[in-house]
C-alpha cells in the first residue's frame, strides 16, 4: 500500500507539472502574438505616416510648378516620384484640376479671410455681370477694385441674418437673380446654396475682385454672366485644385488635396488711399 501511494503522489506531480508547462506555453504564446501584433501595427503606422509625408512633399513640389490645367479639365497624371528621390515609395504622382472658363469655385473662404481675382482681361463685351454665391451664415464683401486705384465695395449679409452692419441682404436661393438655371452656380448647387449677390455690372475699368467672409466660413462661387460666345479671361484659371497621391512599395497608400489660390495683398489694403496725382497738403 505503502508504494502505490508513493506512485500514486508521483503520478499527481506529473500531471501538475505538465499543466504548468501548458500554462506557461499559453501566456508567452499570447505574449509573442501580441507583440507581433504591436510590431505590424507600428510598421503600418510608421508606413503610413512616411506615405502621408511622401504626398505632402508631392503637393508642395506640384504647387511650386507653372500648371496649366485645360480649361474645365485636368492635367495628365504627373510623376514625381524621381523629382523627390525618397526610398520606399513605388509610385508619387499629381494631378491638377479646374472649372469651367466663366466659373471659380472656391472650396472655403475663412472667416476674416480675403481671396482675390484677376479680371483685368476680362471683356465686358461678352461679361456682362458677374454672380456670387455662398452659403450659411456668412456675411459678404466684395471690392472692385478699378484701373484708376478707387473701390467700389458691396456689402451682403446672409439671407435672414437681419444684422444692422449697414450691408445688404443677400438674396434668397431660388428667388429674383439667384436661379440657379438663370446664374450658374455648380458644386452640386453648392450644396442647395442659400445666398447670392445678385447681379453686379463688370466694367472694362474693373482690374481686381476681392472678397473677404464675416461672420462664418464658407465656399464661394464666382459667375461670370456672359453674353457672348466667349470670354477674353480664363476665370478658373485663378483657381487650381492640387491633388498628390504617394504609395509605398508595402501598398500603403495616401492622397492629399490643396487649391492654389492667386496671391491676395492683406486686408489693410482697401483702407489705404489711392490717387492718380502726388499727394500735396
């Protein structure tokens, strides 16, 4: 008797051996997947925040070119990837997109923010008026600014925002000069657009349009109201919209978006005074 308990404490000490070894094979089984799972979490990180600097670098080398997109088109795709000479990176392209010859789309105008357009060319034979449309909140100016340095300035507030600035009301969509099927408007009718300007003459003396939001952020769309078969100035050329695209040589891929806006001098700009004869006391 006395042996068999002897074998029979043996026989336990084997099979709680075994299970600590399988206790112990279990955790650093769980221990090395999850650190190989960190690792492929990391490399994808790391992959794509290196894919996102590739694109980025691709925009600013596209931005920092002389594109020319075809009217209401876009360019070719366009490699960069030998331009920037990075390692790991398959491909780096761009393309450069813009609007309609008598149209400008403006993505966002920031609040506070002052954007500007180049109509010197423009023939007020074929351009009769031109249209503006933006959406939201947004409070409106437009500056002509004329060939003999004076300004002309309209003033618009949101549709309903019955502020007591002095300005305009814009006009309501849908409603006298805001059609969309009379005056342009695209972007999906900027997304059911709910102000406008109204029609506002174009002279031959017209050289810069200005326009700076208050009160809110919005998109702008600018419309030329032509009555001719065609317009001198290329409106959308003003404005290109950049999109730059990097893969890595493991598939990561990322894509990034700019728009090349024309040079706008400073707000302070339509407060100084302009005159065509020295100044004298």
């Amino acid at each position: 008797m006395a042996g068999f308990y002897k074998d029979y404490k043996k026989g336990q000490a084997t099979v709680l051996v075994l299970l600590l070894a399988m206790l112990g094979l279990t955790v650093v089984m769980s221990v090395s997947s999850r650190s190989l799972s960190d690792l492929k979490q990391s490399t994808y990180v790391d992959s794509g925040t290196k894919a996102l600097g590739v694109a980025e670098a691709g925009l600013q080398y596209a931005l920092s070119q002389n594109i020319q997109p075809p009217t209401g088109g876009c360019t070719t795709e366009m490699d960069v990837k030998s331009a920037l000479n990075i390692s790991g990176v398959q491909s780096a392209s761009y393309i450069a997109c813009n609007g309609s010859t008598n149209v400008v789309f403006i993505p966002s105008v920031l609040s506070g923010q002052m954007v500007q357009l180049d109509v010197s060319g423009m023939d007020p034979m074929n351009t009769k008026f031109l249209n503006f449309f933006w959406q939201g909140e947004a409070s409106v100016e437009i500056i002509y600014v004329n060939g003999d340095d004076t300004l002309v300035r309209y003033g618009f507030n949101a549709h309903g925002s019955a502020r007591t600035n002095g300005m305009s009301e814009a006009g309501q969509s849908g409603g006298p000069n805001c059609s969309p099927d009379k005056n342009c408007v695209s972007e999906a009718d900027l997304q059911t657009y709910t102000n406008c300007s109204g029609e506002i003459i174009h002279s031959s003396n017209d050289s810069l349009i200005r326009i700076k939001t208050f009160y809110g952020s919005s998109p702008i769309i600018v419309c030329a109201i032509t009555s001719g078969s065609s317009i001198a100035k290329d409106m959308s050329m003003e404005f290109v919209t950049v999109t730059a695209t990097a893969k890595m040589t493991d598939g990561t891929t990322k894509r990034v978006q700019a728009q090349r806006y024309p040079p706008a001098l400073p707000s302070v700009f339509d407060e100084a005074i302009f005159t065509t004869q020295p100044l004298s006391k």
